[in-house]
C-alpha cells in the first residue's frame, strides 16, 4: 500500500535518557522517510552522546549504554544533518505528539535551530489506535461479553457491567500467553487468582497512588518526581528539611505525607 502524499512524510522514533522532554537528551534517532514525488524511502539511524547521565529506567528500555555512546558524537555536531534530512516534511510516530517531538524540538532549539511546527502536519498513529479501539468499560464489555451498557454511568450498572467484563477476560485469557515488549513470554498471566491479577495490574514499583514514590532496583525508596528524582527518599529529606516540610504542607497525598514522615523517622532513628 502507497500513501497518498502531497508532502514528504518522515516517520520517526526517539530513544532517550529518560521521559522528561525538557532534561532528557536523545541517544537513539531513526527516520524513515516517504517522499511526495514517489523516490524509494530513505532511513536515517544515529547512535548520539548525550552528554549526560542515562537513568536506569531508560537504559531497562532500550538497551543503550554509556559505552555505546562513548565514541558518539553530540546533538550539535549531527543537528545540521538531521534538520536538513526532515526539511519541510510532515512528522509521524508513535506517541510522538507528547514525546518525540517536543523532545526533538528541544534539541534543536539548544543549537539555535527551530523546527517549525506551524505548517507541519502531525501524525500521532498512537492516537488512532486509542481512538478506533477505545478503552473504556462500555467497549470492553462488547468485545469481552458482547453485550450492550445501557446504564451507563449509573454506579451499580458499572460495577455489574465491570464484574461481567472481568468474568469475560478469565474465560478469554484462560491458558494464553503473553509476549512483552521485550519479546518474553509470560506464561498464562491472566487467571482467577487474586493474587496474580493484583501482580499483573499494578505496578509493584510504584508504591504510592499518585505514583510520586516508587523503589528502586534496590529495594529503596526514591523520589519519582522533581529536583531529587531518582534519589533516596529517607536520606534527601532527613538533610533537606525545608524540603521535607514542602512536601508535608502542599498538595500531596495523605499516603505519600505518611510514607514520608515514616521513612525519615526510621532512618533517622538508624544513625542514632
């Protein structure tokens, strides 16, 4: 199948440093891109030094090390480069609207070059698979009970319609693997075990709501969010008082306050 083009398009994919689109640096690019005239595609890929730290996290996701980045060269030296390789082209890719390129954006703006977005067209194929597929509980129940939600929004008509759909998902995953993004199988994830759907469904990391805490490869307990992210909860704030009381007295869950008060006091205790 041909796209129908009245613009050159480049598909793209960004790896990074992490998930912040203003801190983060990009390591990975690749581009593919569809002319208008009908000319063969034309892939770019750059292996690019960041010139600071990979968090773990990311590094989890796509496998990219320091090492392979030592010998590298920066956004500045290949800028140029990729500015004139995408020129007017529309962008496309996935979950690229929120990430790839407002990250990409930033880069160039750091080396005075401005990627224009007013006349160019965005293409987020992430946003068609949400849209056309939707997740919510009225689509779940037609394809996992095929039946209809006619009250929806009525508390007791959710909860019965939430029931049946959980009924559906056992009896259509009963015996069937999954294959995870990293191309591992888990083998039979979904069965009536409580304990096991609670595993499968929540992210053990995490261990507030809000998601502002969460442990570490370690076992310990690091920020999730702002200036001490990824650094251990207990010691930062047992030595950043001011710190710690901000987080006491704003807008933070009552859990993560608890959590909070409960990590400094014992760490505190264990110096003593």
């Amino acid at each position: 199948m041909s796209f129908n083009l009245d613009r050159d398009l480049c598909f793209f994919d960004i790896e990074a440093t992490g998930l912040n689109v203003i801190r983060d640096r990009i390591v990975q690019i690749a581009i593919v891109k569809y002319f208008k005239n009908g000319n063969e595609p034309e892939e770019l890929v750059m292996l690019i030094n960041p010139g600071i730290p990979i968090s773990e996290e990311a590094m989890k996701v796509h496998g990219i090390t320091p090492k392979d980045l030592r010998n590298k060269p920066t956004f500045q030296q290949v800028a140029q480069k990729l500015f004139d390789f995408i020129g007017k082209a529309d962008l496309a890719g996935y979950n690229s609207n929120r990430f790839d390129i407002p990250l990409l954006m930033e880069e160039f703006a750091r080396v005075g070059l401005e990627l224009d977005m007013n006349r160019r067209r965005c293409l987020d194929i992430q946003r068609i698979f949400y849209k056309m597929e939707p997740r919510t509980l009225r689509a779940a129940l037609r394809f996992y009970c095929d039946k209809e939600l006619t009250d929806a929004h009525d508390a007791l008509a959710d909860v019965k319609a939430t029931v049946d759909v959980f009924k559906g998902q056992l009896k259509r995953y009963e015996g069937v693997n999954l294959i995870d993004e990293d191309g591992n199988v888990i083998e039979s994830p979904i069965k009536n075990d409580m304990q096991q759907i609670h595993e499968f469904t929540n992210d053990l990391k995490t261990i507030d709501a809000t998601q502002r805490l969460k442990y570490n490869s370690e076992g310990i307990v690091i920020f999730n969010f702002g200036k001490y992210v990824g650094q251990p909860v207990a010691e930062i704030l047992s030595k950043d008082k001011q710190y710690y009381h901000w987080i006491l007295n704003k807008e933070f869950s009552f859990q993560v306050k608890q959590i909070v008060k409960k990590l400094v006091k014992e760490y505190e205790q264990s110096k003593q």
